[in-house]
C-alpha cells in the first residue's frame, strides 16, 4: 500500500479549472481479521454515510456485516458499531445501503439473506437491529430510498422480481407496495440499479439499456422513454442526476467503456451527448457515482475514486482523483468499489473492496485563515471585535498579523501565535478616523501561509440638526404647526419632542415620534395661547445628538362651543384625574363622547344620552400629555383638546 500523509478538512474552496490534482488522504480504517471473499479476495463492498445526534459517520460494509465508523476526527476514524449481516462468509460480495429517518436498511444479494433495518438515533453509543425478515425480500442487489416519499425501491435478485416498491411510511415495519417480475409491466427486463427523484425513477437494466419510469403510482406506473443505443454500450450499471434535472450521469461497468452524459430533458428522446473517463488506461472500468452540487464523485475500481467539475454539467471535467489501489489495472474487479460525498463536512468516504475504507479530502489540503465576516463596523473611541477561524492543516502554532486598520488602533488577538483549528478573537481598539478600511489578516506557521480580506466601516456619532420652523421664539403658531429642520449626513432616523417645560425638557415631553424625514406634520392641536418647547435628535448607529431646543407660543383661538344651540364647556382643564363635561340645557339626544391620543388613537369611548346634561370620565390611567375630546351628535362634531397634568 502507498504511504498516506493525514490532514483535516474544513471548507470546500473554489478552484479554477486546470490539470487535476490528487486529493489528500485525511483517514483509513481497515481490518484484517475480516473474512475475504472466496471469489475475489475481498473484505469490503459498499459505504454510505450518516449525522447523528450531530456527528458524522461511516456506514462501511464487508463479508460479515454493516460496520459504523465514527468521523468526529477523520485522522483517527473509529468503529463504534456493527450488527452482522443476514447472509454472512466467503461468498458474500455485495451488501447495498440506504438511510431514512435515523435508520438503515441494508441488503445483501448472495445467501439466504433478508431485509435488514438499523436504527441508529444512539450513536455513537449503540445501533439496534429493529428489523431482519426474509418476507419481502431475500436477496436484493441495489437499493434506493425516495426520502420524499418513503419509498425503498429494491432491484434484482428479488427471488424472480426485477424491482419491488417498498413503502416505509413506518420505518420499522416496511411494506410491499408493488413487484414487478421480468417483462412486466411493459417488459421491464432486469433491473441492476436505480436513482429516483420524486417518484421519477431512472433505471439501469445491464445490457438492455435505460429506462425512464414513472412510479407515482406504484402498481401502475408510466414508461416515459427507453435508450438501449448510445455510443460504447456496455452494462448499464447505475447512475446520478446532475442538479438542473436535464442531464443524467450513466456508468457502464464494461471495461474500457467511459462514462455516458444523457440529456433526459426530453424522456422521449433521451441522447448521449458526451462522453468523458478517468482518463486512465485502456481497460479502466468505473462502478458507482454521486453528485453533490457542482461535483460528480465516482467510484472507478482501480482508479480510486475519481471527481469531476460539472459546473458545465454537459461538459464534466476532470478536477481531483485518489487512487485507492496500488495494484496493476487488469480486466478483473478490485479496488474501489463505493463512494459517499454527501455529508456535510464535505468529507468523501470511499470503499475498496481490497483495502478498506478512505477518508479523502476532494480538494487537497487547505491553509486558510477565515473571517467569520466579510463586513465590521463600530464607531469612534468604541472597540470592534470578530472572530477567525484557523485551519487545522497548519502544522506548527500560528504567527497572525492585521493590516489595514486606522494608523493610531491598537490590534489585539485573544491567542496569537493561535493553535491549529482554533477560534480567535479580534478586537481592534483606539479608533479615532471614520471611514471605510480594507482589512488583511496574515497567518503563518513558519512553513505554510494563509491570507483572508474583510472590509470595516467606522463612523461617528452624527452632528446635531439644525431647527427650521417654528423659529426660536415664535409666536401666534398655528394648533397644528409643522415642523421642518435640515438633514444630516448618515442619520438613520430624526426623532422629534415637543415638551411643556424647557428646564426639565425630557420630563415634560407630551409628544414625540421617529421619522426618516426632516419635517412632521402634527395632527392634533396644541393648546392654545401656550408656550411649547421642541428639539430634534439625529440618531445612527453610533447614537443619539441632539439640537438646540426652540420655543414657539400657540395662538389664541378661544370661542364658546356648544353643539345644535346648546353650550358646554369641558373641567377642569388641565386636570390631573377625572375630566368632567356639563353642558347648558339637557340633551335633546344622544352624544358620543371620544377620547385620542395627538395620533388619532382612541382610547374611551362614552355617551351622554338624552335627557342627561352632564358626564363624568375617569383619566387616572392616562399619562401626562396633550388628548383631544370628540363630541359626536347626529349632525355635529366637535373636538376639545384636554391636557392631563399630574
């Protein structure tokens, strides 16, 4: 076996297209005390992969059963489950694996074998076989799970069944939905494997072809387009859909034969339209495959495993490999055998059949020291703080260094030299220039280097506003006064108080509200013949400032107020509790009576009925302010204002 250099992953980076490039090896695990197979010399098959309860694990298959690998330190990956197979020994070649809901259903397709499911909510404490029956199926070759629909769909080796419909609605007790035996429906031949999306299932028959199906209903289902002739035909073994639903990843296990794009967009008339391969020798030959995002992850027997850019997902190019396998390509089957890139780490776990399981990092080892923001900002005389992440790849403690800041701020990392894989925190202080910094952060473990950039943003509280209207000092304003004053450079908001006393302005407040404009309009009157007091406050995120204060005096526009001929008069006002209304003559009907807010809010509602002259309202629950008394007949309104004093 070659000699492996172990690291760690952490992020998947973007690379441009070039020469691909072996990817790095971070684990392997293995054991020797694992019966070989008979046939092929052999200890493992297929691998699939797993979170629970937050970690990461491997389920890796061999002769004797389905082993679960903990990854939570991919250098050091660890067995901390396995339950025996059904069918176990030296004939024992292929298990198959899928997940649903936190359990396993695995299968085996030599022996006398049966339907397996694994519950694994416990890892890594224990896994628990809850289910092992020969009743639906005895031997299976592939497996898939529709997870949107709870669908396990088994292929071959079925006892006579080309492919069975599972329904796994109860997780634990798996029920047949349909079988279909050879040449039905619609002389369906054998199928070898199988990738369903939402009903949709595409279906590899070995040397008859590729199918098309459509399973929403399982006991009768729809064929939508057949391709049994395409360039280098061979055994059509399995397969994966690209992300735009448009172009379909089809493996013909055939020595020598490469892999096929098929543009499906069009069931009826689905064609090849590349061709593309390990780039390897004559005979290569390749198994399974996956894509995750803008990759295609490929088992290829003894080219490892193989990992393409389909970004240009007509166009695959190769971009990493890692050969599993230090034997001489031949026209036999070894090496790997499964791949598995769908866990969230990024990590790829690939199966070989002859030297067990690979942990592989698909883009090569990553220096990197990362922001946890692209973008800071703060405000003068205070301190920005963020945190990085250093890459555990670095092999030695880690020299940082800033760039960038104010010429006068101090820059302080919470560890420094940092230890690989380690969160630091940066707090830059003594900030006394505005403006926007681009910043760098540099770090080095002597022997390897790492750069990231982010962007600070410092301001300052804003200057205070200047007040338009009502001038300082105004007199004979108008009840409902509008107020304008000038704007301010990246104020967020302006909020304005208009208060009854100017030498305790902020207890005397009676009205204030925010705008992001630079005049207001109020709604409500003010008394009148009075002195008000008004002052506006610019506010970002730095804080508050705040203008002078003005002073304007109301006019006077007193007048009896009597509604249809009959006087009234609202006391005491200003009052501190109860407000009493009383008018001249008894009502000849009913009156409404509305207490508001300066907004326009209600907040009593009341009435004086016919006949009465006279009402009583309790203001004990209401702030100090200025309120306003709507009087409502059949034909008059009429509003007071009403101040509450206390």
């Amino acid at each position: 076996m070659k000699q492996y250099l172990l690291a760690s992953l952490f992020f998947i980076p973007i690379f441009s297209f070039g020469q691909a490039f072996e990817a790095e090896l971070l684990g392997h695990w293995s054991d020797d005390n694992i019966t070989p197979t008979s046939w092929l010399d052999s200890r493992y098959n297929d691998v699939w992969g797993t979170v629970q309860n937050g970690q990461e694990f491997a389920v890796f298959g061999s002769t004797e059963g389905v082993h679960f690998i903990d990854l939570s330190d991919p250098k050091n990956p660890t067995e901390v489950g396995f339950v025996m197979g059904a069918a176990t020994g030296n004939q024992l070649v292929h298990r198959d694996y899928h997940s649903y809901n936190g359990y396993l259903y695995t299968v085996a397709d030599e022996g006398p074998s049966s339907l397996q499911v694994i519950a694994m909510h416990d890892l890594p404490n224990s896994v628990e076989l809850v289910y092992d029956s020969n009743e639906l199926l005895t031997r299976s070759h592939n497996i898939y799970v529709d997870s949107v629909n709870a669908v396990l769909y088994s292929c071959g080796g079925n006892g006579g069944n080309s492919l069975k419909l599972i329904s796994l609605a109860n997780p634990e007790e798996p029920t047949l939905l349909a079988a279909f035996t050879q040449n039905t429906p619609f002389s369906l031949p054998n199928v070898h494997d199988i990738y369903v999306r939402n009903h949709l299932g595409f279906v590899n028959c070995g040397n008859q072809g590729f199918y098309l199906i459509d399973f929403s209903n399982p006991t009768d289902p729809v064929l939508l387009g057949i391709l049994t002739d395409y360039p280098q035909k061979g055994y059509n073994h399995s397969g994966w859909l690209a992300d735009d639903q448009q172009h379909y990843y089809m493996c013909d296990e055939t020595h020598g034969m490469d892999i096929k794009v098929v543009d499906v967009s069009d069931p009826s008339d689905m064609s090849v339209v590349n061709l593309f391969s390990a780039e390897s020798t004559d005979n290569q030959i390749v198994h399974n495959a996956i894509v995750r995002g803008d990759y295609l992850y490929v088992s290829y027997y003894y080219d490892g495993v193989q990992i393409f850019d389909i970004s240009d997902p007509a166009n695959p190019v190769r971009f990493s490999y890692f050969d599993t396998f230090d034997g001489v390509n031949d026209s036999f089957f070894q090496g790997s055998w499964g791949v598995y890139p769908l866990l969230p780490s990024g990590i790829v776990l690939v199966s070989d059949m002859n030297n067990g399981l690979f942990i592989v990092d698909p883009f090569g080892k990553s220096y990197s020291v990362k922001p946890e923001t692209s973008w800071v900002n703060g405000c003068t005389n205070d301190d920005v703080s963020f945190d990085i992440e250093v890459s555990a790849s670095f092999e030695n403690p880690v020299d940082l260094a800033l760039t960038g800041a104010p010429a006068n701020a101090s820059v302080i990392f919470s560890e420094n030299p940092a230890m690989p894989g380690s969160i630091v925190k940066v707090t830059i202080s003594n900030l006394d220039e505005t403006g926007s910094f681009s910043l760098g952060i540099m770090a080095s473990d002597g022997d390897n280097e790492a750069q990231a950039n982010l962007d600070m943003e410092v301001e300052s509280i804003n200057d205070a506003s200047t007040l338009n209207t009502p001038a300082d000092q105004s007199e004979e304003v108008v009840l409902k006064p509008y107020f304008e004053w000038a704007e301010v450079d990246n104020a967020t908001n302006y909020r304005i108080a208009i208060a009854s006393d100017n030498a305790n302005f902020d207890g005397a407040i009676i009205f204030q509200t925010t705008t992001p404009n630079t005049n207001f309009q109020l709604l409500g009157d003010l008394n009148e013949n009075q002195t008000y007091y008004w002052r506006v406050s610019t506010t970002n995120d730095c804080g508050d400032s705040f203008s002078e204060i003005f002073a304007f005096t109301t006019e006077f526009t007193s007048s009896i107020s009597e509604i249809n001929g009959n006087s009234f008069f609202l006391f005491p006002n200003p009052t501190d509790e109860v407000l009493n209304i009383r008018f001249e003559q008894a009502l000849e009907m009913n009156v409404q009576v509305e207490l508001l807010t300066l907004n326009g809010t209600q907040l009593i509602r009341n009435e004086l009925v016919k006949s009465s002259n006279s009402l009583s309202i309790d203001l004990s629950d209401l702030s100090n302010g200025v309120y306003f008394m709507k009087l409502i007949s059949e034909d008059n309104v009429l509003t007071q204002k009403v101040i509450i004093q206390k």
